[in-house]
C-alpha cells in the first residue's frame, strides 16, 4: 500500500509564489512516474505536471514556464515550485503516485491566488 500526503498550499496574491510537497511512503512497491493535478468545483481533474523516475517531465500549456516539477526518489517525495500565480491557478491541487500495479492520490491542498 502507498500512502500520498501534500502540504504547502495556501493563499497568496496574484504574481507570488508558493511550493508544494508530496511525501509517498512505500511498503513494498516502488514509485515510478509521479504527477501533479489540479481541480476546481465543477470541472474534471487536469494534469498540471508529471515526473517520471528518471527525471522526464511534462507540463500543462497553462503552467509551462512558470510552474517546476522536481523529486526525490530516495525519499519518495514530490515538489512543485509554482511561480508569477495567477487567479485562474485557484484549485485543490492532488498529488499522484503511481507504481507497477496503480495510481495513489492524495487528499489534496488547497491553493487560492488572489486578484
């Protein structure tokens, strides 16, 4: 079993910054590609950027340039360096782990950029 857990949302005002975590705590599996997402009340979940094992990456149009995917893997942890916020940023943002067999989500944080 994995369990996913985020931290470092919060409020913040339009062009600032914020840094998001994910600690994945691995009984028996490893972790292979990990990912950011995001989702706003009425909407489907997106991906907002993916990180493989070895350091590939993949982001969104609207965070390119803006947004850093990085990890950890020998602690299983996730980071998201989320620079020039803007108000359309404003979601839950969910962290995912996926191994060999399946995909682990966390609970969610969240992150309100403000006008």
């Amino acid at each position: 079993q994995v369990q996913v857990v985020e931290s470092g949302g919060g409020s913040v005002q339009a062009g600032g910054s914020l840094r998001l975590s994910c600690a994945a705590s691995v009984v028996t599996y490893r972790i292979n590609d990990m990912g950011w997402y995001r989702q706003t009340p009425g909407k489907q979940r997106e991906l907002v950027a993916t990180i493989s094992r070895g350091g590939s990456t993949q982001y969104a149009d609207a965070v390119k340039g803006r947004f850093t995917i990085s990890r950890d893997n020998a602690k299983n942890t996730l980071f998201l360096q989320m620079n020039s916020l803007k108000p359309e940023d404003t979601a839950v943002y969910y962290c995912k782990a996926e191994t060999f067999f399946s995909g682990y989500w966390g609970q969610g944080t969240q992150v309100t950029v403000s006008s």
